[in-house]
C-alpha cells in the first residue's frame, strides 16, 4: 500500500518546505554551505537520523504496550557522524525514565533493533544504540 505523499518545494538558496499532505504539517530544512556553522532548521541528514530515532522510539512503546510496559517520557539523543557529505554514522542513546526488570530491558532493546528505520539504513552507515533506564 502506498503511503500519502509528502510534498517538497525548492525555495531556492538551499532551502525546501516540506508538507505532510494528510496533516499538512510543514517544516522547513537548510542545507549549511559551511558544515561548521550552526543552521537555523534541519537539514536533510538531521531529518534522517531524527526519523530513525523516532522509529526506535515508537517501535519499543509499540512492543511495550502489547507486554504493558509502559515507556512515556522516554528520549532519544541521536548523534550524526558525517564524511565527505553523507552520513556515516549514527549514535543512538535511549533514555527510559524508570528502572525495569532485566527480562523487559531485553525485550525492549530486541524490539528496537526490529524498528523499520533500522531496517531501511544503507548497511555502510554504522550505528551504535546505547540504554539508560533512569529512575525510582
């Protein structure tokens, strides 16, 4: 089945406006001429490393709602390494707000590495997810 489409506009001087059609949702990305300078949006890359750590996110409430795990409050710090233009690698570090028994951090931790944006990664870009369990 195919999903909506999303709709990107070139704006000009390195800048789309994207929308989510269903929602009409908008943000806006900027590619920096100059990788040591600070942007005011997203770039491409960040979108991707941001839409994969969403994925990771979302893949283990899923899984923990069919166990009644709940993981509300939980983050995601992604880290993008970049080489000659392109993402080379990906950090992940999963922050969950409370402590869990080993037996639910393992299913939890299998479930994200199920996640679809793991999945559609090029195999060339490393990644490394790390689990913190935080709390009472």
């Amino acid at each position: 089945m195919q999903a909506a489409p999303i709709n990107i506009m070139y704006q000009g001087n390195l800048r789309c406006d994207i929308e989510h059609t269903p929602s009409t949702t908008r943000l806006k990305t900027k590619i920096d001429e100059k990788p040591d300078r600070q942007g005011n949006n997203f770039s491409p890359t960040d979108l991707l490393a941001a839409a994969v750590g969403s994925s990771i996110i979302s893949t283990m409430a899923i899984a923990g709602e069919k166990q009644g795990i709940d993981i509300r409050g939980a983050k995601v710090q992604v880290h993008k390494q970049m080489s000659n233009g392109c993402v080379e690698g990906l950090s992940f570090r999963i922050i969950i707000p409370k402590q869990l028994p080993v037996e639910e951090k393992n299913y939890l931790g299998q479930a994200a590495k199920k996640c679809p944006g793991y999945a559609s990664l090029n195999p060339q870009i490393s990644t490394l997810t790390t689990f913190e369990y935080v709390g009472a």
